[in-house]
C-alpha cells in the first residue's frame, strides 16, 4: 500500500533535511562550515560570515531562531535603496462591515506578472508595529528575471499554492513546492521564484505574518504524534550559485544579455516596494547552520484526527501551523488549518460543519489536490489557468454567522451515514483564523459578493 503522500505531478529535483525545529547544518562545498566557532577569523574557503537573527538574542531556547552564513560577498554589500516603481504600492486595507465575502474568482488579470505582482486582498494589524498578518493573492505566467531576488522586512511568508509548481531559490537553498504543499519564508530571506517547465502558470495565497513566528500547534491530550508532524517539514540544503575554481567559491557571472550586468534586490518594507542593485548575486551562500530556515510540508502527510463515534470535533483538530497572538495564552495570531480528504465515521452526527459565530476571523480558500493539470480544476496548460477554481476565497468576519447552503443542510439532514472517505474529488480547504478582524483592500471590497449573493454563488459551485 502507498504510504500517505502526495503522488506529485512535478517530480521532486532537490534533496532536503528533514525536522521543524531542529538544529540543521548544510554544505555546498565539504568543510564550508567552520568547527566551534561561529565567527573564525578567516573562515573555510575564504568566505565572509554573516548572521540572520528571527527572534531577540535572549529569546528563549526552544523559541530562539538565528542562523549563521557563509557567503562570498557580504549582503552589505550593494547601492541606496530607492523606491521600486515597476510595481505600484497598495494602500492600507479600510473597508469592514458585518457582512460574509465570497470571491469567485480574482478580477482584472495582467497579462503578464511574475512574483512581485501579488495583489494585497486583506490585513490587519501594522507591521510597522510587528502586529497582525497581510493576506496577498498571486496569479502569475513568468518566472523572475535571473538577476532579481525579492524579500519581506514585514514578516514571514505562508506560501500556499491552489494550482501549479514554484521553483523557489533561497539564501539557504532551493526548494520546489507544488500544488498540495505549503512553504514558509522567514522574514528578510532573499529568495527568486521561477515556473517549471510543466506548470506554465501558478496561482494561490500568501499569509505574511507581521508577529512572531509560525510553529506547530501543541498537541495536549492527543499525545506526542498527530497532525502534522516534525520530521515531514523540509528544509532546503545549501546550494552555492556558481562552482569552485581552483579551491576558490566563484558565483557565476551574469548572462551579458540581462539588464546593465548588476543584480536587483526588492525588499517590502511597510507594504512598500524598494530596490538596489549590487554587483554580486543573492544566492552566494556556500554553507549555514542555525534554526532560522525556509521549510515545505506536503499537506498529504497531514495525519487527521477526528470523532470515531459521535458529535462534531472542534476545528482546531485540522490546523497545521499557528503563530500566538501576543496577549493572550492560548489565542493565535493566526492560525493555519487544512480541511483535507478523511473518513467520516461518527454515529448520529450532523456531518457538515454546524452554523458558527466565531470570535476568530476564518479566512478560506481551495486547494486543489488533483494532479492532473488538464484536470477542470486545474484550467489545463493554458493562461486561463490563472483563474482560480472553483472560486478564490471567502471570508467570515468575528461572530459573523456561517454555515451550511439550505440545500446541503437538508441533504446532511437526510443522508445516509454509511461511513464515508470525504472531499476525495480533487480538493482540500484551507482556513487561516486570525484573532484580529481582517480589512479589505479597495479592489477587494468592490470584487467580494456579500451575504444573500454569496449563499447563491456558493450553492452554484
């Protein structure tokens, strides 16, 4: 029998370490990381050491996230930064109100885009004040130009693909993270995202989380394993943009073609788009140790809990990551969850989720699970597969009502309870609950259909 993973269209090309929260070392070249000491006076291969720390320096133990490089030229090393115009600056998200968002699908596409076209659809919280999260849409058809890398100083990205494969290149290494993964990036990692050859497009979802950092939720009763588990996150090994020549790492010249023969580093900042240039490349890491790295986990490994008798078992038993709110113990800042494929056992039971009013704002979308790409979820190889399928999100503010379309609930109400293996056409639901409300962006106010529109557009899908 096939162990539960994703059989995963785009094949893997990388290697990885295995365990979130561990203590990883990596190497491109053998003995690139010095012994002992951190900071030599002259490191392994004449490299240059440089240090990312993700919490304070007294952060406890078990919290503390920081991560030593060695580089070929320092990140200090590059131009003033100016304001990036290729890109227009979205403003601050305003509009609230009372009402339940749905959006069928993301209007207005550009012709072209690539990374940094992310479209801001909903934040709170400022992250100037490192409070809060932003929520941003993608929907692209390029990959970055070679010379560019981007990087968030608001906060870490959730990166949640709905359809298609991304080749992300970072500081610490590569990873791929298709359809069915999710992939985290630490605040300030450089990194330059690219397509693959068999996913031309690839739209989804980006938390950016301004405070603190994701982990995994505590388990309590349910012991020491469920959920998702440490030891199937992956981290990326190093990998060195460039070879050994004559002992000595040497990064790779640029193609003459491309752009006045310097590099482009865009960093948001306050929700801002600001550029340098520098003479070297990002990806010039030779070796790294620490515990402040990317990471993917494929959300197939998910290991779902659930009622095996009766009654309906909180949501809080389908979340992956969570990130604790600041004031408050036991309350999240933002929390990720996964509505994946499972039984449905239990006796006597309402098997749709029962009407709710939330303190917490829940946030969702689809992910479609199918590989296929010609698959009708999937738009096929064309860039109409931009468009998300079957729609784009939906969000319930705090202690708006939600529940069941009055068709489903009389079906539910109605059907046999035969056990049953759930959601196993082809798509899973995410949900990213956060403690404070969400505003919308303009775009995404005038796009959302509310409340009477919303239930007639959810029982069309």
């Amino acid at each position: 029998m096939a162990p539960p993973v994703t059989d995963f269209a785009v094949k893997e090309k990388y290697m990885y370490l295995e365990g979130l929260g561990n203590y990883h070392s990596s190497e491109a070249f053998p003995g690139a990381n010095p012994l002992v000491n951190n900071t030599p006076q002259k490191p392994p291969y004449g490299l240059r050491t440089e240090r990312i720390s993700g919490t304070s320096f007294t952060a406890p133990r078990h919290r503390n996230l920081q991560t030593w490089l060695y580089r070929t030229a320092s990140s200090l090393d590059h131009d003033g930064f100016t304001p990036y115009t290729s890109q227009p600056s979205p403003s601050r998200p305003t509009f609230i109100s009372p009402d339940s968002y749905m959006w069928p699908a993301l209007p207005d596409l550009d012709p072209a885009t690539d990374w940094l076209s992310q479209r801001l659809l909903a934040g709170n919280g400022d992250p100037l004040n490192k409070t809060g999260v932003a929520i941003w849409v993608f929907a692209i058809n390029q990959s970055m130009p070679p010379n560019t890398a981007f990087s968030s100083l608001d906060g870490e990205l959730l990166i949640i693909p709905q359809s298609g494969s991304l080749d992300i290149q970072t500081e610490l290494g590569k990873l791929l993270v298709r359809q069915n993964e999710i992939c985290v990036i630490p605040r300030g990692i450089r990194h330059r995202v690219s397509l693959v050859p068999d996913s031309p497009t690839c739209r989804g979802y980006i938390c950016e989380l301004y405070q603190g950092h994701f982990q995994l939720p505590d388990l309590g009763a349910i012991g020491s394993t469920g959920l998702a588990n440490v030891r199937d996150f992956q981290i990326p090994t190093a990998h060195y943009d460039g070879q050994l020549i004559d002992s000595i790492p040497t990064p790779t010249p640029l193609d003459p073609k491309d752009a006045d023969k310097n590099y482009t580093i865009i960093s948001r900042q306050a929700m801002r788009l600001w550029a340098t240039t520098q003479s070297h490349t990002a990806f010039d890491v030779a070796a790294w140790h620490g515990t402040c790295y990317p990471y993917k986990f494929d959300l197939g490994r998910f290991c779902v809990m659930g009622n095996a008798l009766f009654d309906e078992h909180d949501p809080s038993l389908y979340a992956v990551l969570s990130a604790p709110a600041n004031r408050d113990t036991g309350s999240a800042a933002v929390e990720f969850l996964v509505i994946p494929p499972r039984w449905q056992v239990a006796e006597d039971t309402f098997w749709l989720p029962y009407f709710h009013r939330n303190t917490m704002n829940e946030f969702y979308g689809p992910i479609i699970t199918a590989q296929d790409r010609e698959h009708g979820l999937n738009g096929g190889q064309h860039d109409t597969a931009r468009q998300f399928r079957p729609f784009m999100a939906g969000l319930n503010g705090s202690m708006v009502t939600h529940g069941a379309t009055e068709p489903d609930f009389k079906h539910a109400s109605e059907r046999s309870l035969t056990p049953e293996k759930l959601m196993a056409d082809g798509l899973s639901v995410f949900v990213l609950e956060t403690e404070l409300p969400l505003l919308l962006s303009e775009w995404a106010a005038k796009a959302a259909i509310m409340n009477g529109g919303r239930k007639k557009a959810e029982a069309k899908i």
